[in-house]
C-alpha cells in the first residue's frame, strides 16, 4: 500500500477505542447512477 493507514486511539474508562482509516480497492457505493 502506498498510503499509510491512520490509526487513532483513545482510552475511555478502561477501555481502549481504536480506529483505523485504510485505502481499499472497492468502491465506495457514492457513485451516481446514470439515470
């Protein structure tokens, strides 16, 4: 991958939330259709 991946974590009361942004080769489903 030539992107990096972002990766963000908070704690939150014990625990720990990860979150992570990644490039994929799918498609977003944002396209408009063509009618």
């Amino acid at each position: 991958m030539a992107d990096p991946m972002r990766v963000r974590a908070a704690e939150n009361g014990g625990t720990v939330d990860v979150k992570i942004l990644m490039k994929h080769d799918m498609e977003s489903g944002q396209r408009k259709d063509a009618s």
